[in-house]
C-alpha cells in the first residue's frame, strides 16, 4: 500500500464522516492520535468536545435546544482507561472496549459483541482504536464494523493489527468512502499515511483539511513513548469552545 498523506486523503472528500488516525512520529519517541467529525444534519453539526479529566474526551450537544436526538451523536469518542492506553471510536462501542479490557479480554473481544449502527439507508460503520504505550515501545489496532453492502441484516467484522508500528507513518481509518445517498461505507484496509514531524503541523493538516461545511470538531493528541502519558493535546470546534 502507497504511503499517502493525510491532506490529499481529506482535501478531495467532502464527506468522510468521522476518522481515527494513529501513528508515530518521525522522531520515534511519540505516538500521535486524531479524531474527527463531521455532520450533514442540523443534529449532527450541534455538537463540540469537551475535556474529561482522564484525558479523554466526550461529545456534548452545543445548543441543547437544538438538540433533536442524542442516542448516537452523544458518547466518549476518547477515553484512556489506564496509564498509556489509549481507546478511540466513534461511539459508545467506546465503553464497551473499555469494560472487556478492565475484565482481562480483548478488544475483538469487546467489538464482536456490536455492530453498525442502527440509522438506515447508512448503516454507518463502527470504527474503532486501541493504542498501547509500554516499555517505550507502542503498538495499535484498528477495526471497522460495517453493513455487507447496505444489507441491514448482516454485519462484518474487520480488524487490523499494527504490532510494529513505523515511525513517520501511521493509519487512517473513516465512516464513509465519500458523500452520497445512501453514504457509501469506508472499504479497505486502513490507508497508510506519512506523519509530520512537527505535532503543530499534524493538528492543522487535519483541521484545515476537512470540509468547511461538513467538518464539526477535532481532538489530537502527542504521547511520550517514555512515559505513556500526553505532553500535548489540541481541541478544536467549529462551533466555538477549543484548547
């Protein structure tokens, strides 16, 4: 697979939906995370993040009088369950990860119990990250679950396993192909994209990327492989409300 970049994976898409990107930077000494979303609708668009004192974060409703219904616009698309874990989706399968690795199981283990969401004609996919930072070492998995071609009866499960991750490179993972009706689902393998060496850089080619009309917010993140632990994080909304 060709190493790609993220502004020419992103500037030629109106509509991605959401994304994970997990990677290392070139220095070999951090690993980097992005996630976004974006939004069509009134509902979907009325919604910024907002920090957790974990270090993750959720999505909260920025006009609550605007709001028409939260059952898969409001979760925790970050949240970091122990020192140097780092779990990432685009829904509330978020907690169900977070609940199977408290209990010693797997996060295909956790993820076999879900599928799509349930929003016909879109059956958006499920997308999902584990990122793991020990002994200055990191790895990372990434999964989609997805409808067989808009069939709402049958689910598929893919996962992706990165154990030896390359610095300057890392993995790009989103909802959908491309705007449409009904929205076609993500296909493929995760794509392969360069990361800058400066984390600056990596946040804004994200941001300044996405769509203006359709991108809603932006969470990134820079972990030490030292310690496990963010040295930066950058919060970006649309609509107002950024760190």
């Amino acid at each position: 697979m060709k190493l790609d970049s993220l502004q020419n994976l992103l500037s030629g898409n109106t509509y991605p939906g959401r994304g994970i990107v997990l990677g290392i930077a070139p220095d070999g000494k951090h690993a980097v995370i992005g996630y976004f979303i974006m939004g069509r609708s009134v509902n979907s668009r009325n919604r910024i993040f907002v920090s957790q004192p974990d270090g993750g974060i959720i999505t909260k409703a920025f006009d609550e009088s605007k709001m028409v219904d939260p059952s898969l616009i409001i979760y925790a698309p970050i949240r970091v369950p122990q020192k140097g874990v780092w779990v990432v989706t685009n829904g509330d399968q978020t907690d169900t990860i977070c609940d199977f690795l408290a209990e010693g199981k797997s996060f295909e283990d956790a993820l076999r119990t879900r599928t799509f969401e349930p929003d016909p004609p879109n059956f958006t996919p499920r997308i999902s990250g584990l990122l793991c930072v020990k002994d200055g070492k990191v790895c990372y998995q990434l999964s989609i679950l997805k409808s067989d071609n808009g069939n709402g009866e049958s689910v598929q499960r893919f996962f992706f396993d990165f154990a030896q991750p390359v610095a300057g490179e890392g993995h790009f993972i989103h909802t959908y192909r491309c705007d449409g009706n009904p929205i076609p689902s993500f296909e493929g393998e995760p794509e392969r994209v360069s990361i800058p060496d400066d984390f600056a850089s990596f946040t804004h080619m994200l941001w300044d990327n996405l769509n203006a009309d359709n991108k809603v917010s932006l969470f990134t993140a820079q972990i030490d492989l030292a310690t496990g632990e963010a040295v930066h994080t950058v919060l970006l909304n649309k609509n107002g409300g950024n760190n």
